[in-house]
C-alpha cells in the first residue's frame, strides 16, 4: 500500500484520519468516515446533533478523536474549523490578489504559459516511465476500470473517459449522468481498477470512493496535487502533479499531460483489436454525422 505520514502538531483533521485509518476498529472506522465525508458538520454541529444523523455513539467520537491523538472532541472539532478555514482563504486570497492588482491581468498569458511549462518539465524530469508503463501495463488488463474525479476534476474524468470509449468499453465514469458512484463500487473486486483525481481542497466523495474501492480488492490510482491528501493510503499508484499556476486555481495541465500520455501507452500496447475498435468507432461517428463537413 502507498503509505504516507507527516507527524507534529501541524496535521489536518483529514491527514490523521488518513495515516491512522487501518489501525481502527470497526466503529472508529465507521466514525472516520463521517467525520471525512461531513467536515461542515464537524465544525459546526454538536456531538449529539452529530451522533444522530451518524447513528454512531458520543462515545464512539470521543474515542476516535483520542485515537486521532487529541485531547477532546472539541480539539477535533476545532481542528476541523481550521482545515476548512484554510482552504477557503487560501482560494479567496489568491483570487482577491488577482482583483486588486490589475497589472498582473496584462501579463497574465505570459505567466501562465510559463507555469504551465515549467510544471510539464517538472513532472517529466521526475517521473519514472517505467513506472508509468506499470500503470498502462495494470489499466489495460483489467477487468474493468472505473474513472472518477469530482469538483473541479469532473471535467478532466469525463475527457479521460471519452478517450478510452474509443477503445476499451469495459471502462466507466462513475458519478455521471446517471451512473451512480455507489453502483460502481459495489460491483468492484479483484482485477478491478479505480481512477481517481482530486485536487487540494480535496474531493470528500474522492477519498471515501478510493478507501472502498481498495477495501473491496481493487486497484487504486490516484492523481492529485499533494502528498498531504488523503486518498493516499488507499492507493496502489500515487501520482503528484505540480500545479502550479497565478491563477487563484490548480493548473490541471500536467493532469492532462499525464493522462494523455497514459491513454497513449495503453493503446500502443495493446492487440490489434485496440486499432479495429477505434476504427470501428469512428466509422459510427461519420455516419451519424458527429463531423463537420463541407
């Protein structure tokens, strides 16, 4: 399992949850959970408000918030109030940087472009391509592969899937038009991987999916910005995309570089019938008329 822990006062609510999940007993777990998936009530709702839409005992947080290593569960509320805090102010500062001072706006292509490429360059220096090779290797043997992102990774979940469409029709967006994240879930096993993008502020529905998914025997690969997020000890592949960017958001460039290229690798090695399907596909397109043409 990929394993990630930061020790000291300075971790979040989410990064102990995170580093300390497998050593819990069922009921802590199951405490976990909710205090994952409904930070807003944590920091905001009282113990017993939040004991009764839990359906977990007083108790039973109180022992979580003292295996978690505070004091009290009002340390760990307070500690929620700060996570949420910080990621608010950390999105409104950027953007109200951007407002007041209106010469950043005239360069702001050239500053882009520049961030956009120096993260490429980054990631590629980095990163390991044999690993990368592992990780077609796995998603292109697999019995079914199950794409998520939420926020703003929907989009960059939704393009990845239109990709692979083209391909490989054992492979699905969960959390989308009518597919239910849940269903997806339900039905995974071993043989199964999840594909799962979250970017800091992290995706609550992210997190959850990826603990079940592994809970459950299947492979998880997570793309995200940050070594500090959550998902991590559910996952089998991490990957850390540099976003950085003068925007008050991530760049997802990177994210669509690594995506592409991965795409690139699945189909460059896999049977022919890979290229016949494309064909197949696109032959569909042209006679429904999804070109344009003159």
């Amino acid at each position: 399992m990929f394993q990630w822990g930061i020790m000291g006062q300075q971790q979040s609510l989410q990064e102990r949850v995170s580093e300390r999940y497998s050593g819990l007993s069922g009921q802590l777990r199951k405490a976990a959970d909710f205090v994952l998936a409904n930070p807003l009530d944590i920091a905001s709702r009282s113990l017993r408000a939040i004991s009764s839409d839990s359906k977990v005992s007083p108790a039973t947080f109180s022992r979580l918030a003292r295996a978690l290593g505070y004091a009290t569960f009002e340390d760990m509320k307070e500690a929620s109030r700060r996570s949420l805090g910080l990621h608010v102010t950390s999105l409104s500062d950027k953007a109200e940087k951007l407002r007041a001072d209106p010469s950043l706006v005239r360069t702001m292509l050239q500053r882009q472009s520049e961030a956009c490429i120096g993260n490429i360059r980054s990631f590629a220096a980095q990163t390991d391509e044999a690993r990368l090779a592992d990780v077609a290797k796995l998603m292109r043997e697999a019995r079914q592969v199950v794409l998520f992102g939420a926020l703003a990774s929907t989009g960059i979940a939704e393009y990845m899937a239109y990709l692979a469409h083209y391909f490989a029709p054992n492979w699905y967006l969960a959390g989308r038009s009518g597919d239910s994240l849940g269903s997806r879930i339900a039905a995974l096993g071993q043989g199964d991987v999840v594909f799962i993008v979250t970017k800091n502020p992290f995706a609550q529905r992210a997190v959850i999916a990826a603990r079940q998914a592994r809970d459950v025997g299947a492979d998880v690969i997570l793309v995200t910005d940050s070594y500090k997020c959550p998902a991590f000890s559910s996952a089998n592949y991490g990957f850390v995309v540099p976003s950085e960017s003068p925007q008050f958001f991530s760049s997802y460039a990177v994210t669509l570089v690594l995506i592409e290229t991965l795409i690139a690798m699945i189909v460059a090695g896999s049977e022919a019938d890979a290229t016949a399907a494309i064909q197949r596909v696109d032959a569909k397109n042209q006679e429904l008329g999804e070109y344009w043409s003159e």
